[in-house]
C-alpha cells in the first residue's frame, strides 16, 4: 500500500467517523458544548496540520547544514572549466 491510499484511508475514516457523529447517525444525543466542538473541527485539523507543515520546515531550514568543503571544491570546479574553455576558445 502506497502512502497516498494509506493518508486517503486515514482521512476516510476520521471523515466518516466525523459525518456519522455530528449527522447523529450513530443515535449518540451529544451535549450542545460537544457538538459546537465537532462541526468546526476538520477546519480546527487542517490548521493545525499547516502550522505543523510549517514548524517542520521553519525548523528544517534553521538547522540546515552548510557544505563548505563541497562549496570549495565545487568552485575550483568552476574556475577550472572556465580556463578549459577559455583555452578552447571560448570567451566569456
């Protein structure tokens, strides 16, 4: 099972768990106080979700780790390809 059908399972089946609970399919009388909690909460979930999504990469980005030794050696790559060319005939 890929990850995309196991996330679609997932929010299949909080979303029917949802329906059938504030659709009162399931013949549970909620308090008031609990159904003014339910009907918003798929909403109260998607932004919770984002501000998670969010966090993940404020964070990723913040301890991200430079590759000095890469960024050299990517450099003399550079200047050597350039004098390769330039011995070629190529003018920059």
């Amino acid at each position: 099972m890929t990850k995309l059908t196991q996330w679609l399972w997932g929010l299949a089946l909080l979303g029917s768990a949802w329906a059938a609970l504030t659709m009162g399919a399931l013949g549970l009388e909620l308090p008031f106080s609990c159904r003014e909690v339910l009907w918003p909460l798929p909403a109260y979930l998607l932004v919770s979700a984002g501000c998670y999504a969010l966090g993940t990469v404020g964070y990723r980005v913040a301890t991200f780790h430079d590759c000095e030794d890469a960024a050299r050696e990517l450099q003399s790559q550079i200047v050597e390809a350039r004098a390769d060319l330039a011995r070629r005939g190529l003018r920059f």
